[in-house]
C-alpha cells in the first residue's frame, strides 16, 4: 500500500470521526432542549405569577471632593494593636474619587439557602435578608434569568458549588412567584435569579483574575439549572471594586488603649481571673472579648505575650472602630474598662512610648472617633452595620 493510499485513509478517518462527533453534539444539544421544555420544574401552572416584576433601586457610593465623606487617612499607628494616636485627616484626602455604582444588575441578586452574615439577621424578614445577601452598593450583580419557574430545590445543589472566588464571598438571591426577592431555600419557586460577588475586603478588591474566574464558573452552573446570565462588562466592575477598595483601606481603623504594670508582671493565671471577672470572655487564640450581647464583639483585650508564657506586664484593649455601631459607644466602654482595670490591677493607661494617657486627650480621640462615624454615615455604610461588617471582615 503507498503512502498516498495511507494518507487517504487516515484522511477519512478523520472526517467520518468529525462527523460523527458533531452528530452527538447536536443529539446532545436537541436532548437538552427537550429535558428543558418538558422538566417537571418549568411552567406550572401554580408556579406562574402575573405580578410586574419590580427593580430595586440602586443605593451610590459617592466619594468625589464635594462629597462630604473624603476618603479618610487613618495615622499608622492605629493599624497596629496597641496604638492609640488619634485618627487624623491627611491632605490627600480630599482628591476626587469616581462615585461608586452598583454592577449594572438593577436588581436584588440570589443567594442560596440563608447564609449567616456577620450582623443580627436573626429573624430579619426574608426580603431585608435578600438585601444583606446581595447588596448593589458593595457586590457586583450578575441576573440569571430563566424561561419559566423554578424549584428551589432543583437548583440549590448547582449553585453551593459556586460560593467563592478568591476571598470574595458569593450569594444568590431569587424573585419568588409572590412577588418580593429572597434566599433561595427549599420548597421555593423563582422566576429569576440574581448572584452577587462582594467587590472588596478589608485586604483586597475584586480582580480580573478573581472576576474571569467567576463569570466561567457561573456561566457553567447556569447551564447546569437552565439560566442565562446577563455578565457586567469588566472595565466597569474592576472600576467599582478598586474605589470600593479605596474607601474601605481608608476607613480601617483600629484604636488602641494600653494598660502597663506600676509594679511587678502580672502572674497570667491571676490576670486570668481578674479579666473573666470584669466581664471578658476567653478566646482560642489567647485573647479575651468583651461581648456585646447578640450584637457581637465590642472590643478584645490581648496580653501581648504567647500562649505559654506565665506572665506580662502590659495589656493592649483593642476596638476595631468600622465594626462597631456608634450607638454601642465602644471607644467609651473601651476606656472606661481601661480605667477599671487600672484600679483593679494596679496599673496606669499609657500609649506605645510607654506615656501616660491624659483623660483630655482620650476625650480628644473620642471626638475624631465621632467624625469618623460620621463619615461612614454619609457613605452609607454605618460602622457595625451588615453592610459595613462584610466590608471589614
């Protein structure tokens, strides 16, 4: 046989294996098509709702000079436990920043099974619940629209494998055929969904890696439940999470209150005690909290000695400002412990030169720590609310 011959044949062989594939491609495709038209989940009758569908309205993020929010200059030393200069302003905080937008997704996105969010969302009504899940001021919103309704059950399992990109957590949310948006549960029926990736963390903003991650896995499991996503264009989401980054990098204070021994280290087994009984709470990592009820942590306590040592000779109490709300006056309570403890323990309240704290200049750190919450206010992101602790996390 010549090699002419040989080639021909391989030639053949090539196309009929061509044609062959392409054929069940398109089986598969007219197979899909059908388990779509005639799935038990699509078009029932009970399932069908005659309600207009409502957009929400997007909230914005205006952080331009005229606002009165400039992003705001925390002094170094707050980022470091310990520190307790005041908060401060620098000058370049009044140059002009680009308002932050929501994705363009006008509404509400879907979030699988009811996803605890730092915050009370204990008994929180399901609609207010789908807005702490998927929120157009800090997540990019991504609709994922169907022919007809859908089950909740049905696609539960297709969306927990997509909960994550990065270290940018992702919820979904559903239009139910009554009319209101909310987590997507068990025993549910949706005419549309909406899926929200988180723009920013307190360390990183959302990025092209991160976002290309996303829309591939999402178009993945959109077909697996038989939606079609609408992707937002990139350029403008890296826009949005990169000025939504600035404003949390800005806003990431942490104000410091240091108690230091007048005499001899205190024996840890002692300090122990004399901690629990002023109100703390013991954690895993050796730190102590301050609990504040059902709304969280108002401000911790570190030792700052390792877990083995038998002693110190100097506290750190630590309020991480952005998540606390204003009205639980932590910086207030932070100091008026330290006060306590001071009594209690023999001890004096000084800063990281080892020189004493004044009560004017506590009170002067109070002040700026007013005006900060005052500018997380005019942000729309109040310190300890959903919004913010999903932000600061």
């Amino acid at each position: 046989m010549t090699e002419l011959q040989m080639s021909l044949i391989a030639a053949a062989g090539v196309f009929v294996g061509g044609v062959f594939s392409y054929n069940k491609w398109q089986e598969y495709k007219a197979r899909k098509s059908v388990e779509r038209a005639f799935a038990s989940d699509h078009d029932d009758v009970l399932m069908r709702s005659g309600d207009t569908l409502v957009e929400r309205q997007e909230p914005m993020l205006d952080l331009g000079a005229e606002s009165p929010l400039a992003p705001l200059d925390v002094d170094p030393d707050l980022a470091v436990p310990g520190r307790s200069a005041p908060v401060t302003q620098s000058p370049a905080s009044s140059s002009s920043m680009a308002p932050i937008h929501a994705a363009p997704a006008p509404q509400p996105a879907p979030s699988a099974p009811p996803v605890a969010l730092p915050g009370t969302t204990a008994g929180m009504p399901p609609a207010e619940l789908a807005e702490s899940l998927v929120d157009p001021l800090i997540d990019c919103l991504v609709p994922l629209n169907f022919e007809g309704a859908v089950r909740g059950d049905k696609i539960l399992p297709s969306l927990h494998k997509l909960r994550r990109v990065g270290n940018k957590p992702i919820h979904y949310i559903g239009f139910a055929v009554n009319g209101d948006w909310e987590p997507i549960v068990h025993g549910g029926v949706y005419t549309k969904l909406q899926a929200g990736v988180q723009m920013a963390t307190r360390t990183t903003a959302l990025n092209e890696i991160e976002y290309s991650e996303l829309v591939s896995r999402l178009r993945a499991v959109a077909d697996e439940i038989g939606a079609e996503p609408e992707v937002p264009d990139m350029i403008e989401v890296m826009s949005e999470a990169r000025t939504l980054h600035r404003f949390v990098s800005g806003h990431d204070a942490q104000l410091g209150v240091n108690l230091a021994s007048n005499g001899a280290a205190w024996p840890i087994t002692t300090l122990i005690g004399a901690l629990e009984k002023q109100g703390f709470d013991v954690r895993p990592d050796g730190r102590f909290s301050m609990p504040d009820g059902d709304a969280g942590v108002l401000f911790t306590l570190s030792t700052n000695v390792t877990l083995g040592a038998e002693s110190t000779s100097r506290l750190t109490l630590l309020l991480d400002v952005p998540c606390v709300a204003p009205a639980r006056d932590g910086f207030g309570l932070m100091v008026k412990t330290a006060r306590e403890l001071v009594m209690r323990l023999d001890a004096t309240i000084v800063d990281d030169f080892e020189q004493p704290l004044s009560d004017e200049a506590l009170d002067e750190i109070k002040g700026q720590v007013a005006e900060f919450y005052q500018e997380m206010e005019a942000a729309d992101i109040p310190a300890g609310s959903t919004r913010a602790l999903r932000l600061f996390v």
